[in-house]
C-alpha cells in the first residue's frame, strides 16, 4: 500500500482563483468592460462565420484562414473569461483540479493555434502577391484545411505535455492561484516538488512556437516586399501592398502584447503584480475583438458583404 501511495500524486480537488490581487475592490467595476469587450467580440467573429460561410465568393484561402482565426479566437476568448467574470461579480473563486487544467489547455494551446493561424495567412499573402497564377492550386481547400488541422495538432502534441506533467506532482497544501485563470506558471508556483522542468517546458515551447512562426511570417513579408518593388507602378504596388495591411495590423494586435507579457514577466520585476495580470487579461480579450473589426474595416469584399446581411436582417 505505502509503494502504492508514494506513487500517486496528491493534489487538491480545488484551486482559488485571486482574480487581480491588489484590485479586489476594483475588480466589480472592471468587470464591466472587461464582458463589453468579450460581447463585441463573440458578435463579430460570429458575424464573420456566418458571412464566410454563407457566401460562396468568399471560400477563398484567405477568407477560410480568417474563419480558422475567427474560431479560434472565440474558443480562446470563452475559455477564460465566464469564470472570470464569475470570480469578479460572484465572488465564485473556486475552480475544480481538472478543470483548471482542462482551462489552462485551452488557454496556452489556442493562443498557439492562433500564432499557427496568422503564420499561414502570412504564406496565403505569398502566395497571392509572388506567385498569383498558382495561388488558387497550391492553397486549394483541401491544403488548407490540412494546415489548419497540422496548426491545431501542434499545439495539441506541445501543449499536453504541460498538463500531464501537472497532474503527475505532488501540491501542497497552499491552493491560491494568483491569477484571474488557470495560467500555467501560476499553478506550477504550487506545486511542492522541483519544477524546472515545468519552467523549462513551458519556455521552450512558448520559444519555439514563437520563433518559428514569426520567422515565416518575416520571410514571407520580405519576399513580398521584394515582389512588390518590382511593380512598374506606384499604384499597382500601393494595391498590393493594401491586401496585407489587415494582417500585418492582426499580427501587431496578436505579438506586441505578448511580447509586452512575456518581457515584464521575466524583467519586469519592479512592476505591480495587478498590472500583469491586468495586461495578460487584455492580451486574451483585446485580438479576438479587434480582429473582426480590421478585417471587416480593411477588406472592401467582406465589409460589402456584411453590409448587404445587415441590409437583409433590416439592420
């Protein structure tokens, strides 16, 4: 029986989710925006399926890709914010072991699927700028599906590991989650044995993500670049350049935060604690609400489109 016990891993069946320690009293009032942002953010990805979907002109690469994203970001977006607004309006801290992890999955997974997602919108770009007559034959349906579910693989095979490397350790008996979500080095400060490799892990997999997918995305732009100087007019290369201009602005809202994260986690010791977590809150609700809106701004076929439903619904 004691071999039996020294092998199985004791870990409480609950965790207390903080919320934004130092804002307590705050948090009610910050709440607020905090489901404004989320609302319109549900609203416009699902706007965006419904166009994508039911227009038959829109099955295009770049149009699927954005569905993938729109997707994507509504998982993510809806992973951690109900239970935060629970923890804010409720004062509900309690999260069950399981479905901690079962969140912080979903989390640290989708925000990698997402980075995967803008990585091959990048090479959709490519494609369409520097090889434009091959563009429909190389990323037909049937290819981009396929990079869809290589992305959603991804981050399933380097995210996993995470939680079954949790649910094998020992935690101690301190179950305060400083933290408004499962995020996975806040539950890791819980666990009573040597947890270099979770740390560890955990970088190297946010790294290579990140580098991979930002250095094909680079390379993708520079190519382009390199394309479109070699336009014979100023205007074909302004036109050229306007169809990236919505992804480069998606990439922007997606990395800068992130960067601005990662940064102060691991050099911002001098800043507040509510402040990152304030910023780590934002960084998955800000993307998935403002991607809808530059595409639907910034892409004249799409916007005409979600026009002419409005027009139908008698909007």
């Amino acid at each position: 029986m004691s071999s039996l016990n020294s092998t199985t891993a004791s870990h409480p069946p609950t965790f207390l989710l903080l919320g934004i320690p130092g804002l307590e009293k705050e948090q009610f009032w910050i709440a607020f925006p905090f489901c404004i942002t989320y609302a319109l953010g549900v609203l416009g990805n699902i706007i965006l399926l419904i166009v994508i979907k039911t227009e038959p002109s829109l099955h295009e690469p770049m149009y699927l890709f954005l569905a993938m994203l729109a997707c994507t970001d509504l998982v993510l977006s809806t992973s951690m914010l109900p239970k935060m607004l629970a923890i804010f309006w409720r004062g509900s801290r309690e999260i069950g072991f399981v479905a901690c992890l079962v969140q912080l999955f979903f989390v640290h997974n989708f925000t990698a699927v997402e980075s995967g997602v803008l990585m091959a919108m990048a090479l959709d770009r490519y494609f369409a700028i520097c090889h434009p007559l091959r563009h429909s034959s190389i990323l037909s349906t049937q290819v981009v599906a396929a990079l869809g579910s290589l992305v959603l693989l991804r981050g399933v095979l380097m995210v996993s590991p995470t939680c079954f490397l949790l649910h094998r350790q020992d935690f101690c008996r301190h179950r305060v989650i400083s933290h408004s979500y499962c995020e996975h080095m806040a539950v890791v400060k819980l666990v009573c044995e040597d947890t270099r490799v979770n740390a560890a892990y955990g970088i190297a997999v946010a790294f290579a993500v990140a580098a991979f997918d930002l250095t094909v995305i680079t390379v993708s732009y520079a190519m382009i670049v390199r394309e479109v100087l070699k336009l014979p007019s100023s205007d074909t290369q302004i036109k050229a350049f306007n169809t990236c201009v919505s992804h480069v602005c998606v990439i922007l809202v997606f990395y800068v935060p992130a960067l601005f994260t990662s940064l102060t986690h691991r050099f911002g010791h001098s800043i507040p604690q509510h402040v990152h977590i304030l910023v780590g809150n934002l960084y998955m609700l800000v993307p998935p609400t403002l991607n809808p809106i530059i595409y639907g701004l910034r892409t004249k076929q799409l916007r005409d489109k979600i026009v002419l439903l409005f027009q139908w619904k008698g909007i």
